[in-house]
C-alpha cells in the first residue's frame, strides 16, 4: 500500500484526466445518433440542461467524495461516517469490472481498422460482410484486444503522474485537435448521387442542431428526455467509480468547482463536435437512412462506406478518424481500470503493480470471451428492455441499464439525505471558493435527480413501457 496518496500534478492534470475518461466511445459513437434520432437541436438543449443540472449535481458529488475520504470507490463510502453504505463501494467496483472486458474488446476493433486504413485497404471495410466477417472470427479479435489492454495497463502501472497525467497531458490536445480537423472537414463535404440529388455536409449540420417538432408527441419528447439522461451517465463516467478514485487524486488545494465546470465544459464540447463530425459527413454520403445506424454499426459500417466514397482521400481521413477513437477509448479505458486498481490497492492493501496483474488476467479472460462471444460461445438472449443481445450485450446492460442507475440513485439519497448537502457544498468551498451552483445542488441531490433517475432506471430495465 501506498504510504501517502499520489495526487495530481496540478488542476490540469485533473481536469484532463477526467474529460479523458469522460471523452469515450459513448460521446462519439452514441451521442450523433442519438442527437439525429431524437430532434436534433431538441436532444442537444436538453442533453445540456440536463449536463448543468443532473450532471454537475452527479460529478460534483462523486469526486467530493473522493477529495474528502481519499479513498477509492470500493472504500470511500464505509469512510463517510454513515453505516450501511458499503454496497454502494462493492457496486462501484463491480460497474467498471463489467466494462472493462468488453470495453477492451471494442478497443481491439478499433485498432484493427486504424491498420486496415493506414495501410491504404480502407475499401475493403466497407463491404457489409466485412465488420460481420472480422468479429466472427476467432484470433484476430482476441489478439487486437490484448495489444489494446497491455497499452492500457502498461499506462496504469506506471501510476497517477507518470501513466494518467502524462498520458492525458499529451492524447487530450491532440485528440481535440483532431475531432476539430475532421469537423471542418465534414462540413465541407458536397457530395452528388447518381440521380442528381445533391447533399452537403452543412444541411447534415442543420439536421444535427437545428430543434425538430415535427410530429412531436409527449411520449416522444420524455423518451428524448431519457435518451439524453441515460447519455449523460455514458459521457461524463459517473455511476462508475472513476470520478471517485480520480477525485481522491485532488489536491485539497485545487478549487473544485473551478475543475467540475472545466470538465462539463470539455465534455460537452467535445460531444457537440463528435455530432459535427459525424452526422454532416453520413448525411452528405448516405441521405437520412444512414443516420438510423447506432452504436457499432454507425462506426464500423456505415463510417467505412461513407470513407470508401472519398477516394484515395479516404483512406487518410479514416486513419485519422480511427486514431481519434482510439485515444478517446484509451484515455477511457485507463481511467476505467485505475477505478478498479485503486479499489484493489485500498481495500487489501496491494501494490499497484499486483493489483494491475491480478485485475488484468479478470479484464483478459472476460474480453476474451465476450470476443469469442461472435464465434464460438454465439448465442442471443432477449433483454428486459426488449433489445436481443450477445454476451457483450448482456454485460453492457447489467452495467450500464441496472447497475449504473442504481449507483446514481444511491448517491443522491446518501448526500442528499444521510450525509446531507452540505458535506459536498463544504468539501467544494474548502479552499474558500464559492460553489456557483449551491442552491441548485441541493435541490436537485435531494429531490430532482432521484426522481428521473428512478424513471429511468424502470425504463431501462422494461418495466415502464409508456416511455
């Protein structure tokens, strides 16, 4: 065990690091889909009330929680003075243990078609055997998320300072400068099919933000609603256990508030510009039938088709779009793991080092057999919200759809009614800065966020179907 806790280099190291673990596959993959889905403009203003309300009220909370107990999830809740919480430790540790196998497993597919572009072939994955033909397969999916998961835990090892401060110091920058390059790109974009029909990457941008009505029923609108919540626990990593571990990484010293509205800030902003990446460019290229593709089919096949009618251009703009990707879902996927090791570390009082080893076979073994899970262990099940799923699929619901909700859930009554707000809103003015959202805080701990994440939680888990 570690005799005095690392702590973050400075703010910007925090900062960074979090927005690194919030930046994941969730914003670029889920977040264009679900904008072009459910209105537009509607889903954005509503996914960015819902960010500066439930979202600063959720991140707030956990990495207070963090800072004051300097412990990681598994522990930090027994340390809050309050009996009976220790589930909450157990559930915030099992959420990422859930996540990181098939998160890994993604991550090997993604550096699979970063070499099938870079190397000039990125015709060939535009076919609709191709995504099908490479995840049925047997080797290369295991052997593309191992390399994914050593870089992972090679970074975790190396500790706060030299593995997740450095990496995010560096990939953050970077990766921002990308999705920006590949924005403008997009928005560029004219393209004519063979009947005539011209699109261009700007009417896809008016799709994207501009608020649609157009047939809007109430049902609709609180599914929009929903959609936008469920969002918001994939894009700024709580519920998960991270912002906790990150958080007792503060230093007393920084100012807290300052830092949360720096995160909201990155997270979002980059959210917005994943929408702009995305949505102009398939708009442009495939109509409004190739915005209807979600999750591993918008990124994996419809992506690849819309860069095969690039040209030899495309070849270089998908290499650049797949290395984006793949340093979101690293920076994510480290943060995911470093929740789950600092748990290991506090909880028995191991080593960084074995407990990245020991965690590291469970993460291999389970990516393993969620890739085998397209080939020798395939099978599908109905989930309770009606999708039909494979082993990915179930470990994705058990953690995001039930778990997650629950962890949420579970937060707001402790801080808003055991521990009471105040623990949070003294933990943030410590360092004699203001909290500029106190009163909202307190409303929403207590009453609001509850409230809706109880309604999602039903939702999500098929038991309130008029939503």
């Amino acid at each position: 065990m570690e005799k005095k806790r690392t702590s973050f280099g400075g703010s910007l190291g925090f900062v960074l690091a979090a927005a690194g673990s919030a930046v994941g596959l969730g914003n670029i993959w889920r977040f264009p889909y679900l904008a072009a889905r459910d209105g537009g403009g509607l889903f954005i203003v509503i996914y960015i009330i819902l960010a500066l309300t439930f979202g600063y009220t959720l991140l707030t909370s956990e990495i207070a929680i963090g800072r004051k107990t300097k412990q990681s999830p598994l522990t930090a809740y027994s340390h809050l003075g309050k009996k009976g919480w220790k589930f909450l430790g157990v559930l915030s540790c099992i959420v990422p243990m859930l996540i990181l196998p098939y998160y890994s497993a993604i991550g090997g597919w993604l550096l699979k078609y970063f070499g099938v572009f870079v190397t000039g072939k990125g015709f060939t994955a535009a076919s609709d055997e191709y995504f099908t033909g490479f995840i049925s397969g047997t080797w290369q999916p295991i052997i593309f998320h191992v390399i994914f998961f050593a870089v992972t835990a090679v970074v975790v090892i190396r500790g706060v300072n030299k593995g997740i401060e450095s990496l995010s110091k560096i990939l953050m920058p970077v990766l921002l400068i990308m999705i920006v390059g590949i924005s403008i790109f997009s928005l560029t974009i004219i393209h004519t099919d063979a009947d005539g029909t011209v699109r261009t990457g700007l009417q896809g941008l008016k799709i994207l933000f501009v608020p649609s009505f157009e047939g809007l029923t109430l049902k609709q609108f609180f599914t929009t609603v929903m959609d936008a919540m469920g969002q918001l626990f994939f894009s700024i990593s709580v519920a998960m256990g991270i912002m906790v571990a990150y958080g007792s990484y503060v230093s007393d010293k920084d100012n807290l508030d300052k830092s949360v509205r720096r995160i909201e800030l990155f997270d979002t902003g980059v959210a917005l510009l994943a929408g702009i990446m995305i949505i102009p460019a398939v708009y442009a290229f495939m109509g409004k039938e190739g915005l209807e593709a979600s999750g591993p089919s918008l990124m994996f096949v419809s992506l690849p088709k819309v860069f095969a009618q690039m040209g030899v251009a495309g070849n270089v703009v998908g290499a650049i779009f797949f290395a984006m990707v793949i340093f979101a879902a690293l920076t994510s996927s480290v943060s995911i793991l470093e929740a789950i090791v600092s748990s290991f570390m506090d909880a028995f009082g191991w080593s960084r080092k074995k407990a990245v080893i020991i965690e590291g076979l469970i993460a291999l073994v389970g990516g393993i057999i969620v890739c085998l899970g397209y080939n020798k262990l395939l099978f599908e099940v109905t989930l309770p919200n009606g999708s039909t799923g494979q082993i990915l699929d179930i470990l994705d619901y058990i953690s995001n759809s039930a778990l997650m909700p629950i962890v949420a859930i579970s937060t707001c009554i402790l801080v808003g009614w055991f521990t009471g707000p105040k623990m949070v809103i003294d933990e943030v003015q410590k360092t004699g800065a203001k909290m500029t959202r106190k009163h909202m805080f307190y409303v929403v701990v207590k009453f609001l966020a509850p409230v809706l994440m109880f309604v999602l939680f039903l939702k999500s888990i098929g038991v309130l179907t008029i939503i």
